[in-house]
C-alpha cells in the first residue's frame, strides 16, 4: 500500500475473489469481484471501510461506536457485527427508508435494546433481515421519523452520544455507510488489491461498475486509482439514491476532504469532477431507494439461477441493471472486460419475499412450482 495509510482493524476476508461470469451475458467479458465474501456477518463493502474506523475508535480510547442508517442498514449489520467481535458496544440510530412512512406505536412488550420502550418502525417490528442480526449482535438502537430525522439529525446524535456518556460510555461516531475521509481507505486498499487482481488475469484494460449511495465505496475507488495509478480502469457508478447531480457533488466533496485529511499528491484531485460526472449512470434508480421495481427483481432471480449469486433489492440489483443495459446495448463487456463490484446485501432480502416474489418464477416453467 503506502505510508500514509492510517492503522486498520483486520476484520475483513481479503482479498475477495474475482472471477468471470461464463453464462448469465453469453460471450460479453463480465467479471464479478465478490466483495459479499467479505466475511458471513460482517459480508459486503461496509466493513473494509470499518477497519479504519473501528481502529481509530480503539486507539481514541473509545468504547461505543455509534451509527446511523435504515432500518434495514447493511452498514448498521456490519457494525454491529464488527463490534460484537471486538468487544465493543454499539448503538444505531435507525430510520425507516425515505418514502415508507413513520414508525408504528411497538406492541406491548416491545423494547429497544437500551431497556427502553421506543417508537419502533413497521418494517422491525417484527425484526427480520438486517435488523434482526443487529440486535443478535446485541446492538442497541433508537427508531425515529424520516422526515423528523432529516429536520433535526445533527440534535439527535449530539443527543444520542450526551445519553451514553451520561451512562458511562466513551462514544464515538461514524455516518450512514462509515462514508468519511478515514472510510474511504477500505475502497483506496481495495483499489490496489483489484490492480493485483486484474494483473495475474491478464486483464489490462476494463471498466468497473457498483453502485453509490452514501459515497464512501466510490470515492475511495475514485481516489485509489489515481493513488495507484490504474489509469486503465474506467469506472462507473450507479446511483441507488437521489440523483446524478447530488452525487456529483458529494463525491466531489468527500474526494477532497480525503486528500484535504491525509495530504494525498496532487494527481488525486487531477480530473476527479469530469471523471464524477463522466461516470454516474443516473436513469437505473426506479421510483426512489429501496424500492424495488421489476427489471432489477428479475435480475436477481436471473443472477441467482445461472450464476448461484445472491443480489439485493436496494443495492446490488439495481447497479446490474446498468451493468446489463451496457451489456445488451454493447456497450460493455466487448471490446474489454466490465468487472462488477458487488457490495453485499444478501441478508436485506429477507425483509422484501413479497416484492422479490416474481423473482421465483422461472421462464419457461409455468405450472411448476418453484
């Protein structure tokens, strides 16, 4: 890697592997590099970025980390896990996705992981998917209203963590996706050990496809390549929540703080907004995040009965479905090989069986049940 690296935790199984698809896209050139086999609990992107955290949190002298996201949080999972695992607390303040209303009175008996009765989402109440494994790894959490979280966020964490210290804990705090300067480093390593990766499979040219959300993945790919100079990969980003223009900015934004943070050389920020901009793909995000439509449902079940691979239906899918518009379009995966990087979100599922119903139907089998 290099000297200004910052200490990491060693959580993460790495490297994760990259191989080809032989039959979902027939003859096109589509690699998939499996960063879900980042390890059972703790599997997808977010924990190479938690190494660093969770290191820092430790050297900071720190006990509890705290975090925020979705109910259903790949990031909030991961942390949980993260954390059981090095004898940490962890504390999430969760919300329902944008769109999915307010959360519903809890049934008598219902309580957060503090002890205290809370006003619990619909979508945890009964836990399942994500949310049910946050609370096995003994997670406590706060449920609040979207649009109230939006409104008052920075007063509910400054809250949340004056609450612990008042109980005795030394918290510290990482935002939706551990997406900050010291975050981006699990994706500026990533980088390097892709470039390994692509060397011994001869690849020397290929563009790179994820999706984008709280950033974090895409920057510290963006910053990678420049600090690793693999000036022959091209990368792309699907946005899974808002839109191109806001991701434009955000990427921009966290790029250059990273570089601000840790004095990253100047060819870092060379060409980084053409670059954003060049590579956003902004037309495969369906009516809103977390929400599901049926070109991305029908990719799962495509990717999962020809290739034994396992899509989500807030992340992964819906990156595919820019990945295989490329590819029907011949627009990728021709003259050199894509490569999809896929961030995890297996357990997700379990809190969408209705919407990913039509994903079980097999062409060509009516009458047969799956």
């Amino acid at each position: 890697m290099t000297s200004l690296e910052p200490p990491r935790e060693i959580l993460a199984e790495l490297p994760t592997p990259l191989r080809r698809l032989e039959r979902c896209f027939g003859d096109a050139q589509v690699w998939i590099k499996r960063d879900d086999l980042t390890g059972l609990e703790c599997s997808g992107n977010k924990i190479r970025k938690l190494e660093y955290i969770l290191a820092k949190l430790r050297r900071d002298g720190l006990d509890t980390l705290v975090t925020e996201g979705t109910a259903h949080s790949n990031h909030c999972r991961a942390a949980a896990a993260a954390c059981a695992r090095l004898g940490l607390h962890c504390h999430l303040i969760l919300r329902p996705p944008r769109g999915t209303g307010s959360p519903a009175a809890p049934r008598a008996g219902v309580t957060a992981g503090s002890g205290d009765t809370t006003r619990l989402p619909m979508s945890i109440d009964p836990p399942q998917g994500n949310h049910l494994l946050q609370r096995l790894f003994g997670a406590t959490f706060e449920a609040h209203d979207a649009s109230e979280y939006a409104a008052r966020r920075e007063e509910i964490i400054s809250a949340s963590l004056a609450r612990l210290r008042s109980a005795g804990r030394r918290p510290g705090f990482t935002p939706t996706g551990a997406s900050e300067p010291l975050g981006c480093w699990g994706y500026i390593r990533a980088a390097a050990e892709l470039a390994e990766q692509l060397a011994a499979s001869g690849i020397e040219n290929c563009d790179l496809m994820t999706a984008v959300s709280s950033g974090g993945t895409a920057a510290g790919l963006l910053l990678g390549r420049r600090l690793h100079r693999l000036d022959h990969v091209r990368l792309h980003f699907v946005p899974v929540s808002d839109d191109a223009a806001y991701h434009r900015a955000a990427l921009a934004s966290l790029c250059h703080a990273t570089c601000d943070a840790f004095q990253l050389p100047d060819r870092c920020r060379r060409d980084l907004h053409t670059e954003i901009h060049a590579g956003l793909i902004d037309d495969c995000i369906g009516e809103g995040y977390a929400t599901p439509y049926p070109e991305a449902v029908a990719l799962i079940g495509r990717l999962a009965r020809s290739e034994g691979l396992i899509l989500d239906p807030v992340y992964t899918s819906k990156a595919m479905v820019g990945l295989a518009r490329g590819v029907e379009q011949r627009r990728l995966g021709v003259s050199r090989p894509v490569v999809f990087l896929h961030t995890g979100g297996a357990f997700s599922n379990f809190a969408w069986t209705e919407a990913l119903r039509p994903a079980l139907e097999r062409p060509g089998a009516e009458g047969v049940k799956s």
